[in-house]
C-alpha cells in the first residue's frame, strides 16, 4: 500500500512552491540561462494577501482571508484560476502561479501565470454568502487584475457562475461592461464555447500524439482514470468515443475496476444520481492505489497532487501517464518512471487546453466577436499537438523527460521576453 503523505513527506518534500523551484532549476540547468534569471523565475513578481469582510446570512460578519500571486508577466498579462478552499496557502498559490506561467508558456500563450484562492469552505456557505464572497473577493483584489494586467477564472470549488459575479463586480468598479476581466463564464456573459471540455479534450490530444509516437493504436487501448471529476468524466467519454476501454475509474467515493472496460455513459448517471461510481456494482471494487498501479496503456490522474511518488512510482505499469490532475507526479517519481521507459504527459502540457480555451474567450471578449463550438476545438487541437511535438522534439534531443523538455520550452521563451524587454 502507499505510505500517506504525512509519511512520504519523510523522504520527500511535498511542499508546492519548493518542488516548483525545484523543476525549474532541473530545467533551467539544460539551458546555461544567468543565474540572476533563474533566481528571478523562482519568486512571483507580486503575491497580494488580502482580509475582507463578508455579512452571513444569520447577521454576523466573517473575515475571511485570500491571495493572488503574479508570477511573472513578459509575455503579457497574468492568467490563473481562482480557488475556494479551506486547505488555501499562500505557498500553494505562488506554486500555481509559477506552474501557469510555465502552462502558458508551453503552449505559446501570451501570457503570465496568476493563481488565488480564498481560505473558505463553499460547501458550508449559502448561495448568498457565496456569492458575497466572491464579490468581496474581487472587490479586494481589483486594483491589480484586469483585461491588461491579470485575467483569473475558474479553479477548485469556483464556477462559471462565480465568475459571472466577479466580473459583474469588477464591472461595476469600472462602471463599463468588461467580460475580459475574467474567463470560464457563462455564455450569456461571454463565455466561450468549448470551455467545458476543453482541458479533458487538450488532455485527449496530448495522448492521441503520444500514442502515434510510440506506434500504438487508440482503438483498444486500455484507460485508467482516478479522479471522475470534470476532466476525468469528459476524457473517459472522450477516450471511449475513440475505442479506448476504460477499465478502472475512480473518485474521492471510491474506484471500481472491470477488465472488459466499463460503460462510461452508464457510470456518469450513477454518479449524478447517487454521488459515487463505487454504485456500479457490476465491477470490481478496488482502492485508489490499486487503480494507480494497474496495467494498462493509459493512466490519466485527474484529482489530486502527490499521488504518485517515490513510493509507489516502481509500481506503475502504465505505458503513458497523462497528467489532467496538477502536480500529480513528485520529483523523485518522476525519475523512475523516466528510468522505467513510460511517458509522462507533463501537466503543465497535459492539462493546459482550459487555459488554451480560457485564452480563446479572452480573444473573443476583446474582438467583442465569438465562434462556434468546432472552430474552438479545431484551434485546441492545432494549438495542443503542435506544443506536443515540439516538446518531445526537445526531449529526445537532450534525453530528458517531457516535462523537463516543457519547462525548457517556456523557461526560454519568458527568458527571451525579459531580455527583450530590457529586464534581465
């Protein structure tokens, strides 16, 4: 069984922002980059901490405790969701903030990496109290984000209509109509089509290229997903749609495990009505680590980070890892799943088609002009095996994993944006 991560925090580190440095300094190492600039992309430029108070529905007033880390902006403004958790830090933002540089960058965004969160449990609050969270959220932070400066969206516990509030709030304060300020809205109010899916979808196109590279065909293949969040649910239908058999998924309810492949359809129903694919009682129950060790082609983390580590990285059978889950994969198992031969689809590549997507809808609030559904998927998919190739492309030139490879790719292209600008 897997050790907990209160016991692998014995032999490694798991604290967000250090392993982000780290992965930066493992890449930035291939580069022979100044040391001054690698020292600068280890820090954000700008973490915001803010305290705002909220009226609750019975008559008192919580204060309640956010942050917003800007990482760095020479490719243009900073881009990053927002987070309702109780479990928020400011380490762990500056960490997302730094990894959506690095997300944005790899896929040749022109953008910075943003992320905040809000110390708070949203499944303790009423709507109403949600929704003057998230406005006294935005109302907080509104002097340093914007269409020019920082566009946030949806992260952990937040929605499109979260954001709808915070950009009507940020709207308010500017006393004009600006959809730009935020993506992952409704369509009403400037969201864009395609958002839903698209990180599930990116996900999909990453592996689609990866498979082709190693001489594999999608139709058989065989899938295990942990997480059947949005994007394990939507890659799982995806992957089927292609002739893949998804044997194992899981949620924080459970996993469930039937060799001759599940009916995806099926399971995501059982899961709306009763809150859990552990229901379907057709298949095998296994644990969440039984499922990370299975042997299929294809292992798709969607839930939650540090679940493959150094102590049970020897373990894993999978001939590719997609990473739709942040920071599923720790430094040290990073290296022996390279020693064992498997791909590992970096998250910052893997999952990047939301924000490919998020950055589509910016595009289209600022044009003020707005596209179907197929044009939008037909971009991600431009936009998404194009970064693959040319990530892998590096890997193989330098022999190093993919992610180092995707780190590489957009720590030089922000470095050349700093020299360019005069800033390094």
């Amino acid at each position: 069984m897997a050790l907990s991560v209160a016991n692998q925090a014995t032999t490694e580190n798991l604290n967000p922002y250090e392993i982000a440095q780290r992965q930066i300094e493992e890449a930035a190492s291939h580069l022979q980059l100044p040391a001054h600039v690698v020292e600068f992309l280890k820090k954000p430029k700008r973490v915001l901490s803010v305290n705002f108070p909220v009226k609750m529905d019975d008559g008192t007033v919580r204060v309640f405790e956010g942050f917003r880390s800007q990482h760095n902006d020479a490719l243009g403004p900073n881009k990053g969701g927002i987070r309702f958790h109780p479990d928020v830090t400011m380490d762990e933002v500056k960490a997302l903030s730094m990894w959506m540089s690095f997300k944005c960058g790899v896929v040749g965004l022109p953008y910075g990496g943003g992320k905040g969160g809000v110390i708070c449990d949203p499944r303790k609050l009423s709507k109403g109290e949600l929704e003057r969270v998230s406005r006294g959220f935005m109302e907080a932070i509104a002097e340093i984000v914007g269409p020019e400066k920082d566009i946030p969206a949806p992260d952990v516990y937040t929605t499109p209509e979260i954001m709808g509030w915070m950009m009507d709030t940020y709207s308010r304060l500017r006393g004009a109509f600006t959809p730009g300020v935020i993506t992952g809205k409704p369509l009403i109010v400037g969201g864009s089509k395609g958002r839903n899916e698209a990180t599930a979808r990116g996900c999909v196109f990453t592996i689609e290229e990866a498979m082709r590279q190693l001489g594999k065909p999608m139709q058989g293949a065989t899938v295990a997903i942990q997480g059947y969040g949005n994007a394990g649910r939507i890659a799982a239908k995806l992957l089927s749609e292609q002739g893949c058999t998804i044997v194992a998924v899981s949620d924080s309810g459970g996993a469930i495990y039937l060799p001759e492949g599940l009916p995806v359809d099926e399971i995501g129903r059982l899961k709306d009505e009763k809150g859990s694919v552990r229901y379907f009682e057709a298949a095998n129950a296994i644990t969440n680590e039984e499922l990370l060790e299975l042997e299929v082609d294809i292992l798709i983390p969607a839930a939650l980070e540090n679940v493959i580590t150094a102590a049970n990285a020897s373990r894993i059978k999978a001939k590719i890892v997609a990473e739709a889950a942040n920071g599923p994969t720790t430094p040290e198992a990073d290296k022996v799943l390279f020693e064992k031969g498997i791909v590992v689809i970096p998250d910052i590549l893997a999952n990047a088609g939301g924000v490919t997507v998020s950055y589509f809808e910016w595009v289209q609030n600022l044009a003020n002009f707005y596209w179907s559904e197929e044009e939008v998927n037909s971009k991600l998919k431009v936009k998404m095996t194009e970064s693959y190739g040319v990530v892998s492309e590096l890997a193989s030139k330098h022999n190093v994993p993919l992610r180092t490879a995707a780190y590489m790719v957009s720590i030089q292209r922000i470095a050349e944006a700093m020299k360019a600008r005069g800033w390094v």
